[in-house]
C-alpha cells in the first residue's frame, strides 16, 4: 500500500463533520452543544469542530479534573478555549469520586477509572440541561472498536 493511498482530504472531512454536528444538534431540537474538555487530541478536535459548527458562543467546553490531573492537560484545554473563545465551566471531580472510594479502599485504579469516567458524564448531562446544550461525544473510533 503506497502512502499517497492512505491520504484524506482535511477540508473535506472538516466540512463533513461540522455538517454532521450542525445538523444533529439542530435535528435533536439544540442550538448549543456541551464538550468535556480533557486538554487531549481528541477532545480538542471535538471542541474546535463544534465551535466551527455552532459558533464559538454557543459552545460550553467543560473541564473536569481530579486531583492527579496533569496540570499540563489542564493547561492545553485552557490553550484551547482561549484560542477558539468558547464558554467554559471547571467542575473538579474529586469530591464526587473519592467517598465511594472510602467504603472500598482497596479498589484498583480500573474501578477508580470507571468511577471518574461516569462522575464526568453526570456532570456533562446536568450541565447540557442547565446550558440547554447536547453533549457532544469525544472519543474515537480506535476507542469505540476496542470498548
């Protein structure tokens, strides 16, 4: 397979998918959309796509971190929201995950993880109804064929 075989065209596939979030979003009755906003590739990507698509007002990028969050993830989504001018909100999770935690302290960082991943999904769909958004999803397709 010859590179040149592998190759996309980056305009298109932009205009594809802000289309794509346009119009899912409007067809589920939104203007707005709510990204978590990790400070990674993929969120990142997500973000500027929505904010491409909506607008950069009606984008709420949401941070979410525990405490042995990478300050520079942190750095990198503020990189971001500063560039594309979006909304943005910092929810910290620790204090939602760590009491469950105190009932099962010999849990291993796979139930910790679990437990951070759906804590940041509350706080998505409490914050998608209170900024009248729809969560847009952040992962990938490597993500989503591997579970």
């Amino acid at each position: 397979m010859k590179t040149s075989d592998l190759s996309i065209d980056t305009d298109l596939t932009r205009k594809i998918l802000t289309g794509f979030i346009h119009t899912e979003i409007t067809r589920a009755g939104f203007s707005r959309a709510v990204v978590g906003l990790s400070g990674g590739v993929d969120s990142s990507l997500s973000c500027t796509l929505a904010a491409e698509a909506l607008g950069a007002d009606n984008v709420l990028a949401v941070l979410m971190p525990y405490e042995s969050s990478s300050p520079e993830s942190l750095e990198h989504a503020q990189l971001v929201i500063d560039k594309l001018g979006v909304n943005s909100l910092t929810v910290p999770i620790t204090d939602m995950v760590d009491p469950l935690f105190d009932l099962f302290p010999n849990a291993d960082h796979i139930r910790k993880g679990n437990a951070m991943a759906r804590a940041r999904m509350i706080v998505l769909y409490d914050q998608s109804q209170a900024y009248e958004g729809l969560v847009v999803g952040t992962g990938n397709k490597t993500e989503i064929l591997l579970g």
